[in-house]
C-alpha cells in the first residue's frame, strides 16, 4: 500500500473538540479519519456513529429528579404493580 497525505481545512475548535473525542476513544486523528473513509467504502455511504455515551440535557434533568425522589422520604414507595395501579386509579 502507498501512502498519501490528505489536506483537509476545518475550524480550530471543531479539530479541538474531535481530537479530545478521538483521544477518550483511543485514537488519534488519522486512524479516526482512516476509519471513517474505509467504513464509508464498505458501507458505499456515511458508515456509523461512534460517540461517548453522554446524556443530553433533558435526560440529565430526569436523571436528577429520580435522585431527589429517590432521597425523599416523604415520597410514597410501592411494593408492588397491584399496590401502584390501585394507587393510580384513586
């Protein structure tokens, strides 16, 4: 195989933010880059989505609420299904 170099141009903060990515993956950016372009051959388009598992916002509201209500002794628990629907159609 003969190598070559590719040129590519991008914003400063967008190869920042990829390099911090690729180095909590394990990868530097060439072998982020190769990847991408010998997936995109196999797969004959855009190949796959390799991310942190990072919750958005909205799930890291939900996330703390269940803590705070799992916290508050004054939040009615359930022992079991029948226990919560009887309660539900009160």
């Amino acid at each position: 195989m003969t190598a070559t170099n590719l040129n590519i141009r991008t914003d400063k903060a967008v190869k920042e933010e990829a390099d911090r990515i690729f180095s909590e993956l394990g990868l530097n950016m060439t072998t982020a880059i190769n990847m991408f372009l010998r997936t995109t051959i196999r797969e004959h388009g855009i190949p796959f989505a390799l991310k942190l598992n990072e919750p958005n916002d909205v799930t890291v509201a939900a996330i703390e609420e269940g803590r705070r209500i799992a916290a508050d002794s004054s939040v009615k628990g359930y022992s079991s299904m029948d226990e919560l629907r009887a309660a539900l159609e009160a």
